[in-house]
C-alpha cells in the first residue's frame, strides 16, 4: 500500500490554539473583620475554545448572590480578584496576573467618565493604549467616529456630555469604548438591567449585530433567563452560594440579526428553551432549600443529600 503524500500542514501541522479562558479548580473566599472567610465561588471548571474567525457567545444565570460577578471579575483580572485562593485562571494559555486591553469590562452602572464628552469617551481606550497599538491621533478619532456610527449614535452626539444622554445612550457610548479596542474578550456584568423593557431589546440587537464586527469571545452576566438564552451559544447556570456552574446548556436557537429581538422571543421554540432553563434553575434552588446536593451538568449530584457527595 502507498504511503499519503505528504503536505506542507502534515509535515508542519498547525499549533493547536489555546483555550481563550481555562478555570482549573478555582475558589475565591474574601476575608471579613472579625469573621471566618467568605467563599464566594468553589470548584470552577470551564473551558471556552478559541475558534477561528468566530467567537463564543456565553451566558452566565443564577441566584443572586451565587458569584457571577466574582467569575468574571476574576477573568477581569481585578486586583480585589486576582489570585483566586486556589485554582488558575488562564486567558489564551496565559495565567491572569491583571487587567489587560484584551479583556473589556462593560459594568452594569453607566461607566462613562462625566467630564468628558461623548467622543473623548469612546476614544479614552484608545489614546491610552495608542502607543502601544501603533495608531496615530488622526485614525484614533477615526476610530471614535466610526465606533459612535456603530452603536448607533448620531453625530450630533459627540460633542455631549453623559448627564444629557438618557441611560440606553450612556451604555452605548460604554460598549463603543469597550469594543473600540478589538478585545478579544468582552465581559459584561449586567449591562442592560436598568434599562426599560423596550432600550432593553434594542441593546440585545446591538450586542447581537455588533459580534460578528469585533470576532471576539463574549461573556455575559444576566439576571434574565430570556436575555441569556437569546444572546448565547453556552449558557451556565450557577448554583447558590459558594456558587459553582451545575448545568450548561447548548442546544439554544440561533439570533437571527435580521429578525428583531422582540420578534425573536416570541416563537415557539424559544419558549420551551426558557422553560427548559428556568425549571432547571427552580430544582437547584429547590435542592439548595432541602439541603440537598446541586444539579450537575451530567446529572450526578441529583438527589443525594449534601452530605452524602463523594
């Protein structure tokens, strides 16, 4: 039998890529006067792949309270955060030692700085990082212009300053300045809670229409089953506190930029999948209740009293 001819890739196969975020094991407790330690989350293990010319779109739902925001301040790099108190967290193969442009933070509270007008917020990033980034003052307000095109703002925004923007303004002029910089990873904490039903669904058709534009990995901490499983490829339900992800479900419909949000919520088939999630997020709670054991994604912990868990 002849041997497969060799090709350039057989000979010199393409290095695998490392995972853009990898949580081994990892707790995070916060030291109190005068009390035992808080643990905030326990035993986080995740994996989120690298994918080429694409990037995941993750969703992270649970009770309040569960640590959320701890998992991703920790892939944040914020000094309150990092180190985790056991355990790694890697960003592109990379252990996380600090903040980094390759990670954008979209808070829940409008993060915009009040002494600046609309355009110098979205070029804030930028001209911090400008040096480094190689670009001239001339394409960073190119930049600002297009990026304030973009999350739909309109020119005669610029010149604005955020207390005369209504709050849906002031989260786009935060997302511009985020996604201004190309992170890889953009993290939002809530972004869109406080806003009215209606701006609501407008900010998910932004955020649904502007990933394909930044081809990076996003994770998204919401407070709403409807938002998650509308917006996500993954989404990881987290059990209460010490929080721990206990389910991950994938088999989720599709955005569609063309079909609006509103429109898209409506349907059949996105119904059931809330359902699916929101009965399953009602066990872990009814478990944590009964002093039972949280549900597992492969389903190993369903049932058994706490303290039986081996």
């Amino acid at each position: 039998m002849s041997s497969p001819i060799a090709t350039p890739d057989s000979r010199n196969p393409r290095p695998a890529r490392p995972p853009v975020l990898e949580m081994h094991d990892v707790s995070k407790a916060f030291a109190r006067r005068g009390k035992a330690p808080f643990l905030a989350v326990t035993d986080l293990n995740l994996t989120v792949r690298d994918l080429e010319n694409t990037g995941e779109f993750i969703c992270i739902v649970g009770p309040s309270g569960c640590g959320k925001s701890t998992l991703l301040h920790l892939v944040a790099g914020f000094d309150t955060h990092i180190p985790p108190t056991t355990g790694e967290v890697r960003f592109l193969g990379k252990p996380i030692t600090g903040p980094a442009a390759s990670r954008g933070m979209l808070f829940q509270h409008y993060s915009c700085y009040p002494h600046l007008s609309v355009i110098d917020n979205i070029a804030f990033g930028l001209r911090l990082h400008g040096r480094a980034l190689g670009i001239s003052d001339d394409e960073i307000e190119d930049a600002a212009f297009r990026w304030l095109e973009l999350v739909r703002l309109r020119e005669g925004d610029a010149g604005k300053f955020p207390h005369e923007l209504s709050g849906g303004m002031r989260q786009r002029v935060a997302l511009a300045r985020c996604l201004a910089l190309k992170p890889r990873c953009l993290l939002m904490d809530e972004p869109f809670s406080a806003l009215d039903e209606p701006t609501r669904l407008e900010m998910q058709d932004l955020i649904v229409e502007l990933w394909s534009e930044i081809d990076a990995t996003v994770i998204l901490v919401s407070h709403s089953i409807a938002e998650a499983v509308y917006l996500a490829d993954r989404v990881w339900l987290m059990s209460p506190s010490p929080g721990t992800i206990v389910s991950e479900f994938t088999d989720i419909p599709t955005p569609d930029p063309t079909v609006p949000a509103m429109v898209a919520q409506s349907g059949p088939e996105f119904a059931d999948c809330v359902a699916e999630v929101s009965q399953t997020f009602y066990d872990v709670l009814r478990a944590k209740r009964d002093g039972l054991s949280p549900i597992h994604a492969d389903g190993t912990g369903k049932g058994l009293p706490a303290e039986d868990e081996a």
